[in-house]
C-alpha cells in the first residue's frame, strides 16, 4: 500500500459514519457557481476541517465543504469549493478529493469551472462543454508510485471526456435552450492571469478555454475509471482579447449573471444520468 492510498483511506475512515448518501454523481463547483449546491436536497453537509489530513480551500467565494443530497432523485456529493495547484498544495492534495467522492461511491464526476476564453467566438457568459484538454503545463497527479488499488500505472487517455455523457449535455442543453459551446480546456499553474502572448500561445496549441483547475482532476478521475464530463463557464476573454484588464472579481460577477441558467442546464443533465 502506497502512503498516498493510505492517506486517501485515512481520510475516508475519518468521515465513514458521517456520511449517509452513496452519491452516483460527484459534482465539482467552481469559482462563482458554488451557490447551486444550496438549492438541492440537502442531507447532509461536511466541511473539510473535519476531515483527517484533507487540504482546506483558501479562495474567497470557495465554501470548502462536501454537501450530501439529491438533485430530485439522484444522489449527488458537492464540493462547494476545490482545492488549487496554486494555494501550494502538492497535486496529490489536489486530486484527493477527487479520489475521495471514487471511495464515498460516485461512479460519474461532472466538473465546472470558470475559465477564461481564447477563442474569438466566445464570449463572456457562454457555457463550453469541455471535449478535450491539455494538462501539460501542471505535473501529473500519477506522478509517483502508481496507486494499484485505484488503477493501471498507464492509463489510457483517448476519451477523457465521456462521449455518452457529453451526447447527454448536447441534448439538454438542446431541449432547454441553452446555448453550449464545446471545445478544449487547457490548465495553467495560475494564480496569475494569462500574459496576450501566454493567451496566443494556449490558441496555437488548439485550447479554446483556459483556466487554472479541473484538467488535473479528470486525469486522476480517467485513472480510477470514472466517466466525465465538465463545463467551463467563460467568465471573460484572455489577456490581450478585451481592452479591460482581468480580475477575479469580473470572473464572479460574470458567474453569479448566469447562475440560473447554469443551475438549470446543470440540474437537468444530472437528472438524465440516472
């Protein structure tokens, strides 16, 4: 046994008695869409202080808690708040709540995100369902020794995106009238916004969205054989795109501007996954 699937197993036994929901799905909030989780049926919620050894979220705006419940009759495992490569945590710390919600019993992980676009037919406020990634600017959370219990030393990475699932946010996105873009999602270190020649750059390489978390996480997820499927929230175009200058302030007013339509096409499609 790894100490890293020692730790992960730690982790679970700390928090076993108090959790009373096998979710299927394992939802990811990201920054500005955190608010969602307060709307479903709540069973229970478990702030990660309590739990042995977890990494705590230090982003304004990021709850930092697990929320147990049901999105109608599904049951779902929130993270209201990730933990960033850019606090200073280890990508081990990064990707073990990830590999937490595995062990708690998720089979489906849907990750969001507010992400910057560097496609010039984005726009502020559209949805991007992410059918691919570039994860190559952060280190691999497989790096080190492989974790047998949660999967193979090399793992495929053809479909990180489940094609069934995203055929799925195709047609919600559809039959409610919401408009969805698709396209690639690079990961930076962060915390600082993208340089015009860094957002150059991420286009030439084939990214449409940029941003500073959940590439990492779908590897780690890909490894333990979960289907995944993520939407981006384009909160504002990339450095060098727009006259104004970036702020992560303009990342959560964009958010909280199509919360409602978010929480729909969100509620929705996980209500399909059933």
């Amino acid at each position: 046994m790894t100490a890293a699937y020692e730790r992960l197993k730690n982790c679970y036994g700390s928090i076993q008695d108090k959790v009373s929901v096998r979710p299927k799905v394992a939802l990811v909030l990201g920054s500005g869409l955190g608010d969602y989780a307060d709307g479903i049926r709540i069973v229970s919620t478990l702030d990660y202080h309590e739990i042995n050894g977890f990494p705590v979220s230090t982003v304004s705006g990021h709850k930092g808690r697990f929320v147990f419940g049901y999105v109608e009759d599904v049951p779902v495992v929130i993270m209201q708040g990730r933990v960033h490569y850019y606090e200073g945590y280890s990508m081990e710390d990064v990707v073990l709540p990830i590999r937490l919600m595995k062990m708690m019993g998720a089979e489906i992980l849907f990750l969001t995100n507010a992400a910057g676009g560097v496609n010039y037919n984005f726009h502020p406020g559209d949805f991007m369902m992410i059918t691919d990634q570039i994860s190559d600017f952060v280190p691999s959370p497989l790096i080190g020794p492989n974790i047998e219990e949660l999967g193979e030393r090399f793992p495929d990475m053809s479909h990180i995106y489940d094609p069934e699932l995203c055929q799925l946010l195709r047609e919600v996105s559809r039959d409610l009238g919401i408009a969805l873009q698709e396209g690639t999602y690079l990961q930076l270190t962060g915390p600082n916004f993208e340089s015009p020649h860094e957002v150059k750059m991420c286009r030439i390489l084939g990214a449409d969205a940029v941003g500073m978390s959940t590439a990492c996480e779908a590897v780690a997820a890909n490894h333990m054989k979960m289907r995944i499927c993520g939407i981006s929230c384009i909160s504002n175009l990339g450095c060098g795109m727009a006259e104004q200058p970036l702020s992560h302030s303009e990342v959560k007013e964009t958010a909280d501007q199509v919360a409602p339509r978010f929480k729909k096409l969100i509620t929705e499609a996980i209500v399909r996954m059933a």
